[in-house]
C-alpha cells in the first residue's frame, strides 16, 4: 500500500485530476486523520515499539519518544539496561492519579534507583530522583508519522487497506467532495471493517491485556 497508490485512487473516484491542488491538499489531510483516527480507536500490535530513555542524575523528568502515543501498560515494559548492577531492574509505571492520591507512598527528594514511573505531558517521571544516569528500556505504542506527500510511508498495515480508503474516501465527502458515481460508505460498514482488522491483529499480536493498578504504592527506605 502506498500513497501513490490510494490518492490515484482517490483521483478517479472523486473524477480529479493531478493538476487539482486543492483536492490533493484535502486528501493529504483526510489520510493523515484517517491514520490517526484508526490509530487511536484501540491499542494495535502493529504500533507497538521499542524506545531508550537515559535519566540525568537528580532531575525526575525524562523526555519520552517524540513518536509516543500510549504506554504499553504491562510489568516489564520499564526496565533498566544501564548501569551493568542494575540492568533488568523492571520500574512499575502508576497512574498520575494514582501517585497524588497515594498515602503510603513517600516521593519526597529521596534519590536511589527508579522504581516508580508516572506519565504527565511528554515526561516520564521517576521516582526516587535517580542517583545516577540510567538507560531505561520502553515498550509503548507509537503515532503514525505525518503522511507530508507521496513519498510518505503509510504505518497501517497493507492487509487493512479497504478500510483506510473508505475512511479516507468519507472525509473526503465531508469536505465538500462528490463522486462521479454514487460512493456510499456507512458507519455500519467501517464498523465491520474495524471489528475484523481487530480481530486480525488480536491473532497476530495477541489480544488486550489488563494491568490494574494495585490499591497503594508502597516503597521501604534504607
């Protein structure tokens, strides 16, 4: 699947030609939210990746990936590669919420080594404060990159391409666009599309896991 490919297609069903900017303009822009969108409506197999964070000693905040979308919530998705004495240390990420309302869990400016994480803007936060650099393994789910032109790469997956073209084609009619021959895309119809691209991933990269959150945080100190 390329985009190329699905603009030509684009092109012939909306009846324009490559000399139409404003329809290639318009279609860049359904592409990429049609990209998001189906992105965001669950967390997919194929979106999940592999990161490195590297703390600096005594500052809480470490930037995240530029291309984070959502964690990948499970034990073992934080872990400690460096230093050698700590590599496979596992850090537990909790809910912002979570760390605030806590009363057992004393954050404070202890420093020593992660053993906490939370998420708040582009940070992962660690806690205690690190008493050292550490280089920190991630497993999260990404963000499709932004589709800029045809050269772009699209981060869905060939075999859910009926699906990304009807999603495309629909934001395509919402922006004022008329095909040459009746294009009728139902809500009904993504639906089925979506539950079997659900399913197809589900198959491949295992389904949805549930990690929940135990009912307080509680850390001994030395």
């Amino acid at each position: 699947m390329s985009v190329t490919s699905i603009l030509q297609s684009a092109q012939y069903r909306f009846g324009q030609g490559p000399e139409n900017i404003r329809f290639q303009d318009d279609f860049y822009s359904a592409i990429n939210d049609a990209q998001r969108d189906f992105s965001t409506i669950r967390n997919w197999g194929f979106l999940r990746t592999t990161g490195s964070l590297t703390s600096v000693e005594g500052v809480r905040a470490v930037a995240l990936p530029s291309d984070f979308g959502t964690p990948y919530d499970i034990p073992g998705a934080l872990r400690i590669t460096s230093p050698s004495a700590n590599s496979g240390d596992t850090i537990e990420l909790m809910p912002y919420e979570q760390w605030l309302s806590s009363t057992n869990y004393d954050d404070g400016t202890e420093t020593g080594t992660p053993s906490y994480a939370y998420i708040l803007g582009d940070n992962l936060n660690l806690s205690p404060l690190p008493d050292a650099a550490y280089t920190i393994a991630i497993i999260y789910h990404k963000i499709p990159a932004a589709i800029a032109d045809s050269s772009s790469t699209i981060t869905i997956p060939t075999v859910y391409e009926e699906l990304l073209r009807k999603m495309i084609y629909r934001r395509l009619q919402d922006a004022g666009w008329s095909s040459e021959r009746e294009l009728v895309i139902s809500d009904a119809d993504i639906q089925r599309l979506m539950n079997s691209c659900a399913r197809m991933d589900s198959r491949k990269y295992g389904g949805a896991t549930f990690n929940l959150a135990p009912s307080a945080y509680t850390r001994s100190t030395v």
